[in-house]
C-alpha cells in the first residue's frame, strides 16, 4: 500500500473550519454577547482624568559643618522628606486648597459618581447645561458642610508618590473634570510652597522675637552690675 498512514497527532485544519462554518451562528452571538458586556461596563465606570505635577522639595540650607579642612553640608535627611511627603497629604492642606478653589455645591454634585444607571439615562435622555447662576452657601454652617465635603474630593483624588533616590515628587489628582484635576494638583503644589514659607517666616520671627528678649535681659542684667559696682 503505497499510501501512507495518516499522523494521529496531525491538526486536520479543514475539519476545524467546517466546525466554526456550521457554528458560526453560536459564534457570532458569543462575540455580540462580548461586545455589548464590553459596552455596558464602559458606561457603568465614571471616566476618571489625571493630572500630575512633578515638584522638588529642598531642605532650608544648613549652616556649614567644618571637618577638618573641608567643608560639607548635611544635606540628606529622610526624615525630613517624609515629613513632607505627609505634609502634602495632610487635611490641613486640602481644606486649604479646598477653601482656595471655592467649590459649590453644583461643582461638587458634579464630581461625584452618579452611578451607572443615571450615565445610561443620561445618554439616553441628555440635558441642557444649566445656565443658571450657581448659589451660594446661605449660612455660615452651609458653608462649613460645602467647605468639609470639599475637602473630602480634595483628599479622596490626591496621591502623593516620591521618586525613590531623589528630592523629587509626584502630585497626582484624580477626577472626572480634566480641568478640575489640573487646578487641584496645581493648587495643591502652590498651596504646600506658601505653607512651607509661612513656617519659615513664622520660625525666624519668633527667633527674632526671643533674640531681643535675650537682648533686654542681657542688658537689664548689666545695667544691675553696673549700679552695684557704682
């Protein structure tokens, strides 16, 4: 028999495609089953924008530290980098940010999620952009719920992640209004140099306070020896 026998670990590649031909109906209702899950969970997730700001955080220079004839800084100091990093993290921080910016209530309606059913309504049934003047809070505890509930969006998008062997940092903030996200982490870095120069400013005024203090006692202190040597 001059045929030769047929490999049993051979893949027939015509038997596969008469199958696929004669379940091409399974297959293309598989596929449209795909497709539209794929659909319905992009509409059920909120689309969500970032905007990042790379900032450097440096140590107030140090006074210099002689070691024999050559000088140095101690520049290096974890400790203090953390500080930082969980100074930019800080609710102080954000209810700052968060009073800066002003948010009303309309704006933070905006940023929350609506959930999945009232994106799909709305694409269904769209509405008109409100033009209608935004209002303001009526009552100073109104403004206290707005300006904590602002706060919260503030902290809840915020992330703050170091570059590892570096004085750099990422400020990232995550919304869904690309122009939100860019004014926040904005805000957020404008927000932080201000604070850090206000502590130092407030630390070389009370040095500057006690300094005189000293001053005076010193002198008080002379003018008594003087009198009792007289």
């Amino acid at each position: 028999d001059d045929k030769r026998e047929a490999d049993p670990d051979e893949i027939d590649l015509l038997a596969y495609w008469h199958v696929l031909l004669k379940r091409r109906r399974l297959i293309a209702s598989v596929l449209a089953g795909v497709v539209a899950l794929a659909l319905l969970l992009t509409l059920m997730t909120q689309p969500q924008y970032r905007a990042v700001v790379l900032m450097q955080v440096e140590k107030e220079p140090a006074p210099i530290v002689q070691s024999g004839a050559m000088p140095f800084y101690e520049s290096w100091d974890p400790e203090f980098l953390t500080t930082q990093y969980e100074l930019l993290r800080s609710r102080a921080l954000a209810e700052r940010v968060a009073n800066e910016l002003d948010l009303d209530a309309q704006t933070l309606d905006r940023l929350q999620d609506p959930g999945w059913t009232s994106r799909v309504w709305g694409l269904l049934r769209p509405q008109a952009k409100d033009d209608q003047p935004k209002a303001s809070a009526s009552s100073t505890k109104e403004a206290a719920v707005l300006l904590k509930q602002a706060t919260g969006v503030v902290q809840g998008g915020l992330s703050v992640t170091p570059v590892e062997e570096s004085r750099l940092v990422r400020i990232s903030f995550d919304s869904p209004d690309p122009q939100f996200s860019v004014r926040v982490a904005n805000a957020i870095a404008e927000g932080f140099i201000t604070s850090t120069l206000e502590r130092r400013m407030g630390t070389t005024s009370y040095a500057k306070t006690y300094l005189e203090d000293q001053l005076a006692q010193t002198k008080g202190k002379l003018e008594e020896s003087e009198r009792k040597i007289v």
